[in-house]
C-alpha cells in the first residue's frame, strides 16, 4: 500500500473526475476556481502593456519639455 498502489490511482482518479469532470456544482466551482487562479496570475504578472504605457508617458513629457524651450527661444 504504497504511493504506487492501483487502488491509490483509483481513488485520485475519482476525486479529481468528481471535482472536475462531469456537469455538476462541484465541477462548476472548481472551474470558475482555476479561471480566478489565472486570472489573478495574469493580474499579478508585469505586463508590456504598463511598461510601454510609462515609456509613452515619459515620451510625451520630453516632447511637451522640448515645445515649452522652442517657446522661450522664441520670445
């Protein structure tokens, strides 16, 4: 009766086809757990999307620096 035990497979076999598999409440509820477990994964991960945001933001302050000095050479 160890880890390797047939009855050991059958019995996690059936826990995982009753949380997992078929139509019922259970199966629902682990579902929409793992699509809250990846989603808060994709949450929590840096995303290009912030970094490209910053980098654009720091862009259009050194234009908008660069247009207020055009208007001071100018006056």
């Amino acid at each position: 009766m160890g880890f390797t035990s047939i009855w050991h497979w059958i019995i996690v076999l059936v826990v995982v086809l009753v949380l997992f598999g078929g139509r019922g409440k259970i199966s629902s509820l682990m579902g929409d757990f793992g699509k809250g477990l990846k989603n808060f994964k994709k949450g929590a991960s840096p995303d290009d999307d912030e970094r490209t945001t910053s980098s654009d933001v720091e862009v259009i302050e050194n234009f908008q620096s660069v247009k207020e000095d055009k208007k001071k050479d100018d006056s």
